[in-house]
C-alpha cells in the first residue's frame, strides 16, 4: 500500500513539471495547442494561399480602376461645359448667319458664349418684312408681308389668340415658329394638343367633316418667342374676336327690344365702330292708307347706321361719341324688299283706300320695311351662336365675334287691311342676317302666294348711302362694278349744291358699287341671284336732295312670269355690304 502511494505521487510531479515546461515554450509545443483542424496540411497548402484569399479581392483592377479613374467617368462630369452652363447666363451672346432665312425658308444661325465659349446652331424660322394691318384688344396682330404679300396672324410668346368660325366642312391653319416652339390648339375648350413642328419650324392644323355651325380655336404659345398663324383654308368665313358688340336696349313697354349692332373699322386705333340700328316697330292702325306711314305693321327693320368712336364698354352700356362731320353714315329708308301692286284688289279695298287709289291703276304705296303691311311670324338673334333673348327688359352689351339675325313675316296686299284684319297676305319674307367684321350679309328669300299680284314697281334690294351736307360731304364719288370686279363706270359728284337727280350710273350690267370720298369713309354694296327664281332689271343710284342720300335701287321681276308672278314663285336674293372708316391723316 505504501509503494502504490509513492508510485502516484512520483506521477503527479512529473505531470507538474511538464506543465510548467509548456507555459515558458510556445513554439517547440505547437503540436499540443493547434489541434488537427489547425495543423492539417489546408493551413500552409498554396490553395488556401492562393491570390483568391490575398491579393485578388482586394488589389485587382477590374473592382478599383474602371469605375473610380477612368475618363468616362470622370471628364464630362466634372468639367464639361454643360455642368457650368447653370452658372454662365450668357450675357455675352454673339450671332454668326449660317443661312439665311427667307420668306418661305428658316435660316440657321450659330450662337457663342464670349464668357464661356458656350456655342450652339439654332434653327431659325421663315423670315417676312411686315407691314401692321391689324391689333384686336385680345393682342392680336395682323401683318402682311412687303416682299411675299402673305397676310398672317401673329400669338406674342407667352400670350394666347382666340378665333371664331362659322364654317361647315374644312378649316385649316399654317403654324411657324422656333423648331423647339410649343403651340397647344383648343377647338371649342377642347385640347387638340400641340401642333407638330418641323426642323424649320413649320406645322399644320388641320379641321375637317366640321359640321355648319360657330366653332371657337384658341393657339396657346408657351414658347418664349412669337409664333405666326396663316389661314390657308375655311369653307365658311372666319373673324376677329372683340369686333363686334351688340348692344340690347330692353324692350321697356314694347313686345320685343330694339338692339344695335356694332361692327370695328379698319383704323389701327381700334376706336372707331359702324353702329347698325335695329329697329322693332309696331303700329296696328289698319285705315291709314297714305304713303309711307309704315303702319299695320309689326317688323324688325334696318333703321340706319352711325360712325361712332367708342369711348367705354361695360355690361350694360356702350359709351359713344359722333366723329365730326359725318355721324350718320346709312340712311334710314327701306333696304331690304319693297313691292307696289299694279291693279290693286279693288273689290278687296278698304273705303279709305279707295279714296286714297281715286282713279289710278297702281297703289299709291309700297308695301314691305319701311311701307308697312308686314308682320312678323318669327325672328331669332344670336351672338357666337347664343340665343339673346329680345323680349327682355333688361340693357345688355355682349361681345362677340359674329351675330346673326333671322326674320320671318308675312306681305300682305295695300289697302286691304280692316279692323282686327291685317289683310290679303301675297307673299312670305324671310331675311338671314349675319354681321362680323366682314361687314353685313342679308340673303332674303320671298315665296309668292298668289297667282293675280301684278308687279307695279320692285325693288330688291336697295342701299341708303348718305353722303353728308353740302359743303361737309364725306361721299364723293361712285363707281360700277361688274361680277368679276372690273370697272364699269365712275362718278364724280358736282362741287355745288346737289339737285336731286335719278339714274346716276344705271345700269343693267352692274353688281357692285363703291362709295368713297376725302373723309375717310368707304363703302361696298354687292348683290346677286341665288336661284333662278328673280330676274333683275336693272341697278341706279338716285341722288336725293331731302335726305342727303345716295340711294341705290336694284329692280326686280319674276323670271317666270315678268311683272305677273305666278304663286309658288321663290326669289332668293343675296345683299352684302361693309361701310368701312379710316381717319385721314391730320
């Protein structure tokens, strides 16, 4: 028992040792503390060495050169001119003309920096040598071309231009600008989107299958320089915006309002308006059978028209002044249709009537307008297609670009109307009035109701031109046209007081005349058949000393039957005329 227990002790002091031995030399004991995992051959083999675990990840070019040095990278973003471009506004801006622009060609033009040396080639649209024709308050401007003749609308950049139509079918627009421009089209409020540019600046806008009707194009530029607009094409016609105003009086104690109708002159001062009256009357007497009395009767009828130079326009009120030494520029007697009855209805004739016919064949009046024996059976106004209401007591202005005016009545035979009868209706009268800056259209259609109206006199349709006073005239000379605008015949009116004279330039050639003198009015009157159903017989101009008139007369019968028209005849007859200001220079 006693060796055993020597024999362990012995033991445990060698393994002392050995332990103390191992915590003073590291490295000659490396097999003891690096167990086998650390030891196995993988920790020296050159696989574990290899580039993949030193060098490579972390030194290869492919991960530091490319992507942080190489030119690509670094050149254009750092330094080129287009990051500094922000800083250099380009004060010093010079132009050199690569190639020049035209009236029908864009040019292009070379753009340097002095500053920076910022270069840069702009296209640059066709060129014309403008003459200003035109402004309309809504900043449009109108030129046309010295060089070429073009005629063209101009949208200021950052400005908008506003159109009405009245078309059926096609309308098309020519758009020049910048290359880089930016021109919206709205039709009716509605987006068209921008129009589409060529590299010289050039686009179209284009229209079709439109159905009759008032449309309204506004051209938005949202560029920074102008663009250029030129109608090449409108079945229909097509005017300025603000050049038309119509002014309802209210009806007051009447059935229906009186209303006038003003149309802007040419005179670049924009300030001057042809006022056209519309006058409502209603007069039941149905036993005044003296002329021109204009009674049983209730019309709407053109009762003259006024120069005037419009000061201030509001809602309800246009605010006026004459222009001195002409006013009235349009007279006040009948325009549209006047008839006289050969063989008037005597066994259908009121007792005043045949007192006032005594022994003669032909009635002592006319009937239609101004001569009454007409009543209306329907009429309609617009502006820009938007029905006025001409039953209402109320003042109203409405600004407009084109106004309509359908008036539909029927004739009825002199010297037949009794009490709570009107009398022998003979025809239906229908006028189509349309009035823009073009002037003023009344195409008048009259149906024939019986077989035994027998034509003393017709007259359809006439123009009661003033001239002025003596001395003071604004109308001078007058001058026959034919249909395709070739001079007919000129006249020139005495110096001297004027005696009343028939049958200035008469004519059975003619139809068209002219009015012009010193004082800067002018004035166009055309007329032409629409069917076969009228024949005219011939055109004068009677200078009238009681009113102060130049008074054109167009005669007229049934092609069909000559003075006897046949019931069932249609005669449509188109009137235009445009009365025109531009003051003379002072």
């Amino acid at each position: 028992m006693k060796l055993w227990k020597l024999f362990v002790l012995l033991l445990a002091l060698v393994m002392l040792g050995t332990s103390l031995l191992a915590c003073g030399g590291e490295a000659e004991t490396t097999p003891e503390v690096t167990t086998p995992e650390a030891t196995e051959p993988e920790v020296t083999d050159p696989e574990v060495t290899a580039p993949e675990t030193t060098a490579p990840e972390t030194t290869v070019p492919e991960i530091t050169v490319p992507e942080t040095t190489a030119p690509e990278t670094t050149a254009p973003e750092t330094t080129a001119p287009e990051t500094e471009a922000p800083v250099c506004t380009h004060p010093n801006m010079t132009e050199k003309v690569l190639k020049i622009s035209t009236c029908y060609a864009g040019g292009k033009v070379e753009k340097t920096c002095g500053d920076c040396g910022y270069k840069a080639e702009v296209a640059t649209p066709p060129s014309h040598d403008d003459d200003k024709v035109y402004t309309a308050s809504s900043g449009i401007t109108e030129y046309v071309c010295k060089r070429c003749g073009e005629r063209a609308m101009i949208v200021e950049a950052g400005k908008r231009m506003k159109l009405s139509a009245y078309c059926e079918g096609e309308l098309t627009f020519a758009v020049t600008a910048s290359a880089d421009a930016s021109v919206e089209v709205l039709l009716d409020g509605q987006s068209q989107g921008d129009v589409s540019l060529d590299d010289d600046g050039k686009g179209r806008v284009r229209f079709t299958n439109l159905e009759k009707g008032g449309y309204s194009i506004v051209f938005v530029n949202k560029g920074t320089s102008d663009v250029r607009i030129k109608n090449e094409k409108i079945e229909g016609y097509f005017n300025r915006p603000g050049a038309v105003y119509v002014e309802v009086l209210g009806k007051g104690k009447e059935a229906y309002s009186s209303f006038n109708v003003y149309i802007q002159t040419s005179d670049l001062s924009e300030e001057y308006y042809v006022c056209y009256h519309f006058t409502y009357r209603l007069d039941k007497t149905a036993n005044n059978f003296a002329p021109n009395t204009c009674t049983n009767t209730e019309f709407y009828r053109v009762n003259g028209a006024t120069l005037y130079r419009v000061i201030e326009v509001d809602d309800t009120t246009i605010k006026t002044e004459m222009v001195s030494g002409i006013g009235g520029v349009l007279g006040g007697g009948e325009i549209s249709f006047a008839v006289m009855q050969q063989y008037p209805y005597k066994d259908m004739l009121a007792d005043g009537a045949k007192v006032e016919m005594g022994d003669m064949t032909r009635a002592p009046d006319f009937i239609g307008g101004y001569h009454g024996d007409e009543w209306m059976t329907e009429v309609v106004l617009t502006a820009d297609c938007e029905v006025i209401d001409l039953q209402s007591t109320e003042r109203e202005v409405i600004p407009c670009s084109t106004v309509t005016f359908d008036l539909t009545g029927t004739m009825y035979a002199w010297g037949t109307s009794k009490a709570d009868d009107r009398g022998v209706p003979v025809a239906e009268h229908t006028q189509n009035f349309v009035l823009d800056s073009t002037g003023v259209t009344d195409v008048q259609t009259i149906q024939w109701l019986r077989d035994d109206f027998v034509i003393h006199a017709a007259y359809l349709p006439m123009f009661t031109m003033m001239r002025g006073a003596d001395g003071n005239r604004f109308i001078e000379t007058m001058r026959a046209y034919d249909a395709e605008g070739n001079l007919l015949e000129e006249y020139t009116m005495d110096p001297e007081p004027v005696a009343s004279q028939i049958g200035v330039l008469s004519r059975s050639d003619c139809c068209m005349y002219e009015y012009s003198g010193n004082k800067g009015i002018t004035s166009m009157v055309s007329f032409k058949a629409l069917n076969d159903g009228p024949k005219f017989t011939g055109s004068r101009i009677d200078l009238r000393t009681a009113s102060k008139d130049n008074k054109l007369y167009v005669g007229v019968q049934s092609a069909a039957g000559g003075k006897s028209v046949p019931a069932g005849d249609v005669w449509e007859v188109e009137l235009k005329f445009h009365i025109d200001y531009v003051a003379p220079e002072a």
